[in-house]
C-alpha cells in the first residue's frame, strides 16, 4: 500500500529508513519535502458509530482524492486531535 504525504496529500512519498525493532517506517515527501513516521505493526480495529451525514462526508473527501479511504482520512483527524489536544506537537504516527 503506497502512502500518502499528510500535509499535501500527494503520493509522491518515498520510504526513507525503517526501525524493524519499532515498527516504524519514515517517509519523506517528494512534493513538500515533510518528513513523517509511521507505525505500520500497531493498526487496531476500533468499532465507532458515526452520524450519516460525517460518512457521505467522509466519502466526498475520498472521491476527491484527498484520501485514498476513510479509514485514512479518520487516521488523519485523530492524529491531528491529539497532536493539538495531547502531544503538542504535529510528529506522526
Ligand atoms: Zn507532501
């Protein structure tokens, strides 16, 4: 699964090193030159019921390709609430 630039949007990211022990990968983006990490071992499945029109939403963002799934594009809003709620910082996971 190729990834996509959280600041830009673009897939123009290249994996740039790899902490097999972590479980992290780091990327940079080609287009906007941002630099972020990724957990790839640590995806949990959480069940959340959403009002209707948040998923046609959801959806209107995936359809304009600004997200690749909803999945992604709810990955982004959570880590976005807590790097400004929790982390004070914008580092990704
Ligand atoms: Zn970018």
């Amino acid at each position: 699964m190729s990834e996509w630039c959280p600041r830009c949007h673009k897939k123009s990211v290249v994996l740039v090193k790899r902490n097999q022990n972590k479980g992290l990968k780091y990327y940079r983006c080609k287009h906007c030159g941002y630099e972020f990490v990724r957990r790839y071992s640590c995806l949990k499945l959480v069940t959340v019921h959403l009002p209707e029109f948040y998923i046609k939403g959801l959806e209107e963002l995936v359809r304009r390709g600004r997200y690749p799934n909803k999945s992604e594009a709810i990955r982004v809003a959570v880590r976005d609430l807590l790097a400004r709620e929790l982390w004070n910082r914008e580092e990704v996971c």
